[in-house]
C-alpha cells in the first residue's frame, strides 16, 4: 500500500499555493482600484531620482523586470497606469536598480560611469538567475542543490519589496492611508507566496529523503 503523504504533501502544497495565487490576486485588484496621481513610469523615476539614479532608463517593454546594464521596463498596465498597483510594481523594480547600483550610485549601463556600485551584487544576481531561471521555475525544482539559489532569490525580492514601500513613502504617493494599507496588503500577499516557493522544494526534497521516493 502507497504511502499516502505521497499524494497529500504535494496536494496540500498546491492548495496553499492556489490559496496564497488567490489572496495576491485579490490584493492586486483592490490595489488596482486606487489612483495614485502618476503613472507608474513616472513613479519609477521618480523612486530612481529620490536615490541619484537619474541616468536609469525607464521604458515600455514586455515584461516588469529591471535588467542588468539595460534600465527598467514595464508593461503597457503598469507604465500607463496611476493606480497602487502599478506604483508598487514601478517602484518594486526601481528597488532591484537601487540594490545593484547603490543609493546615489552611478547607472552600469555606461561604461564611463563613476563611483563603485555594488558589484557583488551584481555577480550574484547574475549567477541567481542564470540557476533558477528568474526564482520561480526553480520552485519546482525538487533537488536540495536548487534550495540555495531560490533562498537568495527570494531574499532580494523580498528587500525590494521593502525597499519599494519605503521609496514610495519618500516620494510622497502613499500619504493617503488608503493608498498605503492597499500597498502593504499587495506586498504582504506577495510575500507569503515567495515565502512558499522558498520552502516548498526544501520540504519535497526532505520529504522525498525521508519517504526514500517511494
């Protein structure tokens, strides 16, 4: 007779993780519904400008993802849009800029920039991606080797999260309590689904050690 964690543990997973989808979701939408005043481009550069990073281009791209040596891009929703939702994704992607190159750090993509930006970082963030394919992908790995790099992941994406609140507070958007409380929800709901990609192959693969992979 099958051991019945077998089935259980990676369906309980699932159901947690469809639960956390549902509350991110849910607190997208209700950020969604709250304007802001400025588009999220525009609340991007201004996040980038509060930390001296003027030279870091901000664009219209398929996909909300700061890319190495390359600026920032965002979706048509998010770079058009004035709603919480799009200031903290802006801003959240702004914070990956202030994490490699430092607040009042010069931009990398020039080779003639000044200054020492955090270049260890920048390897590892680097290195992170090239191993977990962007954090997510690797969730569903269930190997212990692929542990460490989804940890480190969701480490930095959880100090942008952070960081995004606060270059948002210091930009003035979220003065109003009603914009701050949609932010925090948004961001706390996406934390706890990190949370769960973090340790979900970390107990499948103790589960799988454990039950020999039977």
């Amino acid at each position: 007779m099958s051991d019945p964690s077998l089935i259980l543990l990676p369906w309980g997973l699932g159901v947690l993780d469809l639960a956390l989808w549902v509350a991110a979701a849910w607190a997208k939408r209700r950020a969604s519904r709250v304007p802001v005043g400025v588009p999220g481009r525009e609340a991007a550069r201004l996040a980038l400008r509060s930390q001296g990073l003027r030279e870091v281009p901000v664009r219209l791209g398929r996909a909300n993802r700061f890319i190495l040596w390359d600026g920032i891009e965002l979706t048509l929703d998010v770079y058009a849009g004035d709603s919480v939702a799009s200031a903290v994704t802006a801003a959240h992607e702004a914070a990956h800029a202030v994490q490699v190159c430092g607040a009042g750090g010069r931009w990398l993509a020039y080779p003639y920039a000044a200054g020492r930006p955090a270049f260890p970082l920048c390897v590892l963030a680097v290195l992170a991606a090239a191993l977990t394919g962007h954090g997510v992908p690797a969730a569903l790995a269930i190997s212990p080797a692929s542990i460490p790099p989804v940890l480190f992941v969701v480490l930095v994406e959880a100090d942008a999260d952070r960081k995004a609140l606060g270059l948002l507070d210091e930009i003035g958007l979220l003065r109003d309590p009603g914009r701050r409380k949609a932010a925090v929800l948004l961001i706390r709901a996406r934390a706890a689904r990190l949370i769960l990609w973090a340790l979900a192959p970390a107990v499948l693969a103790l589960w799988l050690a454990q039950t020999g992979g039977r």
